[in-house]
C-alpha cells in the first residue's frame, strides 16, 4: 500500500502581493497540519488575475526561473513540512514569458518548470497578451510521493494533456487554475462543465486529479470585474468527486488514496492495453485530416 494524502487549495488575491503570499503559506502550513503530503495552491496566486486586462506595466511582475524568490520562499516551507509542492509563477525568459509551474520535492529541491501548453484569449481571459505558449512539453515529476502530472487553468479543457500524462507514468493530475465569470457573458457560468471535464480526465485515465481555483471578485482596469468562483476540488479514479470546496471559501480540501491500488485498478480496467494509437493520427491535425489536400 502507498497512502498518499492529497490537498486543495483556494483562496482570494490582492495587490498586497505580501499578504497573499503569506496566506498561500497558511494554507500550506494547514493541509501539513492535516495530514497532506502533496499540496496544490492555485494558478498565479502571487497577484491579482491581471490577463483580464492588456497592460505593459504588468508585463514587469515576470521574474526569472533561476533565482526567483517566490519559489525559493515555498521551497524552504517545502523542505521545512516535508511535503511536494508544485508552485505557479509568472516566468521572464529573455525576450519571452510564460504562463508557468516550478515542481519543488518533498526536501525543498526545485524540480525543474513546466511552461503552460494551450493559452487562452477571450473577454476577460486575454493570456497571449502576456504569455508565449509553452515549450516544455507536458512533464511528470518523479516526486517523494510519487509520479505526478500538472497542468495550468486551460490545459484542463484538452483530454490529450491528461492522456499524454498518462502515459508517461502520471499516477496523479493537478490543475492549478483562475477561473469565474465571464464579462462578456453575465448569466453563464461554466463552473459545473468545469468540474465534469476534469472528472471524465480522472475516470478515463484512471488516476486522483485535484484542481485549485481562486476565490473573490477581481475588478480590472478597464471597468470589467470576474468573481471566480471557488469550488475547487479532489476527483478520484473513477471521476467521482470525493472532496468539494464551496464556490467563496477559503479552505484546504483533503483526500486520501492507495496509489498501489490504483495503479493495480489502471492496469486491470485495460483502457491503456486496448489503445490504438495507429488510428489517432488525426489528432495531430487541427482540421482532422490526415494528409495534406
């Protein structure tokens, strides 16, 4: 048996970029207290979700990979619990930024960066202002806690992100994430088809997935406000969720699973076995041709 306690997060943000680093830690500190061994804070929790508006001067908050403070704070608290951390941030690369994750281990040791693959840009959700897509490719970390897959906010919506994570030894997926209302659009709110998306990634690769969201009302310079809305949550291997989260909380959500009786399940449901991957070549188009016309 290899019990493994897993914890979600949520929480607000403001500009007192301190205060909201702070609260990050105590939430941490608190799903420790409980119990968790791998912890997941939401997507870009240092600040504000500033991508609803297009502004130079929020290009300056990226700060490199190599000697970033943020993530060297949460690896001492990492190293300090003994605990898996993957942590979001705003990464400078030369010219470029990215939408990206540090993976700290259990002992503090900055894993590497996983760059945020599918960038989004709609009302409210202007992220290619900022970001260049990603070119890491997706990554699994060979953790203290076992091999685990994160995406980030829109790589959730793409079944190939969890199935590609699947396959390269995921026993675990987690999606960091901001994600609420929609100003062009008051009366949708996708928090359901949210939550059923990465539950069917759960079922059909057979593996715990957790999702972290931001709490509050954030409003933009521009006259535009989104209220995310919480509700993040612990999915088990059959897409069942076991932990819920209300839609303005702020909490930890804890669930506990057998990654050897999981792995065991995987291996005997046979969805891995029976793939096909010689008729998928559409995938690798957009259009869904397979050749040139």
């Amino acid at each position: 048996m290899r019990l493994l306690t897993l914890a979600a997060t949520q929480m607000r943000c403001d500009w007192d970029i301190p205060g909201n680093i702070a609260r990050a830690e105590r939430l941490v500190r608190e799903a420790a207290a409980g119990g968790a061994k791998l912890i997941l804070l939401q997507e870009l929790f240092e600040t504000p979700y500033f991508c609803q508006d297009q502004l130079h001067e929020f290009l300056d908050l990226a700060a490199p990979f190599e000697g970033n403070r943020l993530i060297a704070h949460f690896a001492a608290l990492a190293a300090e619990l003994g605990v898996v951390l993957p942590l979001s941030f705003f990464e400078r690369a030369g010219p470029a930024a990215y939408n990206s994750l540090a993976m700290i281990d259990a002992d503090g040791t900055v894993m590497g960066v996983y760059r945020k693959s599918h960038i989004p840009d709609g009302p409210g959700y202007t992220e290619k202002f900022y970001f260049s897509p990603g070119d890491t490719g997706f990554k699994v970390w060979d953790t203290a806690v076992g091999r685990i897959g994160v995406g980030i906010c829109w790589d959730q919506w793409f079944p190939e992100s969890a199935r590609v994570m699947a396959l390269m030894g995921a026993e675990v997926l987690l999606y960091p994430t901001a994600i609420g209302s929609e100003p062009q659009d008051p009366g949708l709110d996708s928090a359901a088809h949210w939550q059923r998306v990465m539950q069917g990634h759960a079922g059909a690769n057979l593996m715990p997935l957790l999702a972290s969201n931001r709490i509050g009302s954030e409003p933009g310079r521009n006259g535009t406000e989104i209220t995310f809305y919480g509700s993040s949550f612990i999915a088990g291997p059959t897409g069942e969720k076991v932990a819920e989260a209300g839609r303005s909380d702020e909490t930890v959500l804890l669930a506990s699973f057998d990654l050897d009786a999981i792995a065991h399940q995987r291996r005997s449901w046979g969805v891995f076995r029976d793939r096909r991957p010689e008729l998928y070549a559409p995938l690798l188009t957009l259009d869904g041709k397979t050749s040139p016309r």
